[in-house]
C-alpha cells in the first residue's frame, strides 16, 4: 500500500491555484491538451491572434511545442504580437486577414481592439458591447485565404497534421470558405460561434456549425471564450475534429 504522504504529494503535483475570474478557462485548456495529443497536431493555424494570447495559452498549458502560424491584421497590434513571438523560433506571424478572396478590404478598430474586424459592429441583438465595438478608425488591410497560406507554410513546415484555430469577429465561416478543398487538410479546428450576434452579416451559430459539419467535422466540445455576462450566453467557442485515423 502506498504510503499516505507519498499518496498526498503525488495528487498535488496535478493541483494549481487559479484566479475565479480564470475558471471558465480551464475547460479549454483541459480539452485542447487531450485532444492534441490524441490526433497528433504537429502545426497551429492562429487567426485572428490579437497579441498572441492563444498561442501563450497552447504553449504554456496544452504543452504544444510545434509551428504557430498567426494571423493578425491590425497593424498596431501585429506590432505587439511579433514583439510577443520573440524568442519562439517555432512561431511564425503575418500581418494580413483572412477571408473568403484575395484582395483589400476596410479593417474596423473598436475601442476595446480586441473586438475589431472586417465586419461592421452592430447592437440589434445585444447591446452589451456597445462601448467596446464602437469604431475608432478604419483601415485598409491585405485579405489572403487559407488555401494560399496553408500551401505557402506547408512547403516549409512540410506538417502534416493542422490545427485551425478562428477566433476573427464575425468572420470565422468565410476563412473556412476560403481554404477551398484544403480545409479538409485540417484534422481540428477551434471556431467562435455567434449566439447573439454583434457584427453585421455574421453567419448565425447554427449556419457555421452546419458548415463544418457537412466538411466532416465532428463536434468535441463548447468552451466558454470569455467571463461575464451571466446569464446571458453571447457567445461560445466550438472545438471540432476529423475521424482519427492512424
């Protein structure tokens, strides 16, 4: 029988002391750190990285040690995530947008830039952001599509198991559109779904998870994207993954 102090010592290595206001994120961390090792992820496309918080995240608590590709349109805040990226050999950042084409297109900064996008703000089904996406300034950004970069990376990393991870404002579905056929290359995804939706011609929650699903693939989880607004339920985060396959 092992001894009860040994027993104690070996349960705490497990236990960390987290913040209340940081609780909604453990479910996430949790779920991407299994899931990663199940399906073998050996690349991570960030969209929408704002200052690289995910990539910190994947890094610090899911363990994940390969390539991160981010993509950031702000200019302002592509400065401060390639400052974030230092150090990192293995993380790898561009100032563009994502999107269904190729081409420009106006890049709306909100007073809370972490709510800035390609699409227009608006209050119809929630007023709750009202402050936080009001505009700031508008500008003019590079649009790519995945299809572009995923070739583009995969002739360097040579990876052959993805990760797609959308967090764009709005703008989710239509990156998924604009990787063609090769969003079938991704064996994950991670996307934010819309429940009330405060960005002009959105796609609706349940017209984005139709669309990953008729792509094959397969709900794992929810996880909460932010704190607050109980009991309202704004948005949410789906995680979603390929048939394993060896």
């Amino acid at each position: 029988m092992e001894n009860p102090l040994r027993l104690m010592l070996r349960k705490l290595k497990y236990l960390r002391v987290i913040d209340n206001r940081g609780l909604y994120l453990l479910h996430e961390q949790s779920h991407l750190r299994q899931l990663f090792e199940l399906l073998n992820i050996d690349c991570v496309f960030d969209v929408g990285a704002h200052t690289g918080q995910y990539a910190k995240m994947i890094r610090k608590y899911v363990g994940y040690r390969g390539p991160i590709i981010s993509f950031e349109p702000n200019p302002d805040i592509a400065t401060i995530l390639r400052k974030n990226a230092r150090g990192d050999n293995d993380w790898f950042v561009e100032e563009v947008a994502l999107g269904a084409s190729v081409g420009q297109a106006t890049f709306y900064v909100t007073a809370a830039n972490q709510m800035s996008s390609l699409l227009q703000p608006q209050t119809s089904e929630t007023d709750l952001f009202k402050e936080h996406t009001a505009i700031m300034k508008k500008v003019l950004v590079n649009v790519s599509t995945l299809e572009i970069e995923l070739a583009k990376f995969h002739k360097s990393l040579r990876f052959r198991r993805p990760f797609l991870k959308m967090d764009s404002q709005g703008n989710d579905l239509d990156i998924a559109v604009g990787a063609g056929a090769r969003l079938d290359e991704f064996v994950g995804l991670q996307s934010e779904l819309a429940i009330k939706r405060i960005y002009a011609n959105a796609p609706s929650y349940d017209d984005a998870l139709n669309f990953y699903q008729e792509k094959g693939f397969i709900l794992s989880a929810f996880v909460p994207n932010n704190a607050g607004h109980f009991p309202y339920l704004i948005e949410t985060d789906c995680i979603m993954f390929r048939k394993v396959t060896a």
